[in-house]
C-alpha cells in the first residue's frame, strides 16, 4: 500500500475514532496506525527514539497555540512554537526556575476548555534577547492525554494533503 493511501486510510480512521465511531477491534487498530504515524513524523522530524518507547509521546508539531503560564510573581500569557503529548515550548524574555512545577492553561483548537495542568522547566536555549524555553507537562489525567493527543494528530494531519 502506498503512502498516501495509508494516510487517507488513516485519516478517516481518526475521523470515525474522534465521533467515538469505533467499535474494539477497531480500537485496536488504530491505536497502532496512530503508533505508525507517530513513528514516521519523529523520523520525518529527524528524531530517533529509545527502544521501546512510544512515538506518540514524542513526536512535535510546530503549532501557536495560546498558552497561559503562572510563573512565580507573574501570569504571562504567550504562544507555543511547537507542542507535543510530553510538552510544549516558548520564547520567553525571561526562562523561569528550572526546579519548580509552574502552572499553565493551553487553549486546544475547537476545545471549549483549554488543558489545565503543570509543567516544568526541561530545556532552556538562549536566543538574542530571549530564551526558547521548553516544558515538560506534569501528570495529565488519561482522559486530557487523550484530547491533547487527538488535537495532535488533527493538527499534524491538516499539514499533509
């Protein structure tokens, strides 16, 4: 099967899965191709993983999304240069501590609440007059695992035509 024909494929499959379409094989299904595509996007983005461990949490997609973070004396609203299940990352003036839990609200496209959660400081680039600063979210429920996951694969597929 070509490779287009393996997204079209799966891009319905999706589409069924988020109306909740899917009966348990299915399911089963798709959580592998979801593994697949995951897969091939960390390798498209020239990332390699350790044995063993799940594409879908690594893989990035370079999205804005708006993103609320409580840092300690301040409330900074900004947007995210890319998102991914294990985190997010911003340019910030100013990168915060790297031992504390910070809090944050990121707004999902076509979500009524955005995910609500903490995060912290994993990773910190100086820039000229600012900093990327990259997070790693902290203890998300399943179920907004689940719809972080489901906005990611939207996303991602909405780049491929």
């Amino acid at each position: 099967m070509g490779a287009n024909l393996w997204v079209e494929q799966f891009r319905a499959l999706h589409a069924r899965a988020r109306k909740g379409q899917l009966p348990e094989e299915e399911k089963r299904r798709y959580a592998a191709a979801r593994e697949q595509f995951a897969r091939a996007l960390t390798a498209a983005q020239g990332m390699s993983l350790p044995p063993g461990q799940s594409a879908r949490r690594n893989f990035r997609v370079a999205q804005g999304l708006q993103v609320d973070l409580s840092l300690p004396g301040e409330q900074l609203r900004t947007i995210t240069l890319d998102v991914s299940l294990g985190g997010f990352s911003v340019m910030l003036h100013r990168p915060p501590s790297e031992s504390d839990l910070h809090g944050f609200s990121l707004r999902l496209p076509g979500a009524a609440e955005p995910l609500v959660g903490r995060a912290k400081v994993v990773a910190v680039q100086r820039k000229i007059g600012t900093h990327r600063v990259a997070f790693a979210v902290q203890g998300l429920s399943e179920k907004d695992a689940e719809r972080l996951e489901m906005t990611l694969f939207d996303l991602a597929l909405e780049r491929i035509k």
